[in-house]
C-alpha cells in the first residue's frame, strides 16, 4: 500500500496543500481528510469542513449523518458532546 501522496491524484495535489495536522485544504479554503486509502474519512472529527464551517462527516469514503457517524467510529458520549459544542 503507497503512501497518501501516492494515492491523491495529481490533480488533487496540485489545487489542494497538505497542512501538518494531515487534513489538506483547497484554494476555496475547505479542509478534507482522507484515509491511507485515498478515501474521505476521519475518525476524530468531520471529514470535510466547508470556508462557511459547514461540516460533512465520512468515515472510508461514506457520508453519515453526524449520530451515525459517531456509531460507526465508537464515539463515547464526552467525544459527542465535545463534537457538537465544537462543530454545531
């Protein structure tokens, strides 16, 4: 398995930087994150975060509802809640 670089087109590459928190942000100033597979997804908190803070949550290249979301990466219910004062 190569590395993300290796996964994210060059297209991709060339309109978006990589940040050192490993989210990448585009021109327009939205900041994904993917997964060692190329995939939107993250773990820790929404995986897509639009310049007006519109929030979209992937986990491996699956849009969830925020709940559903928090279901299928084991969120405990202080990481929700933390999610949510952070997030809306």
């Amino acid at each position: 398995m190569g590395n993300l670089t290796t996964l994210v087109s060059c297209q991709m590459m060339h309109d978006m930087t990589r940040l050192s928190d490993g989210s990448w942000v585009d021109n327009s100033g939205r900041l994904t994150w993917y997964n060692a597979d190329g995939q939107l997804s993250r773990e820790d908190g929404p995986a897509v975060i639009n310049i007006n803070n519109n929030v979209r949550w992937f986990y491996c290249d699956t849009e969830y509802r925020f709940s559903n979301w928090c279901y299928k990466v084991g969120c405990s219910d202080e990481a929700k809640m933390m999610l949510r004062l952070r997030y809306g």
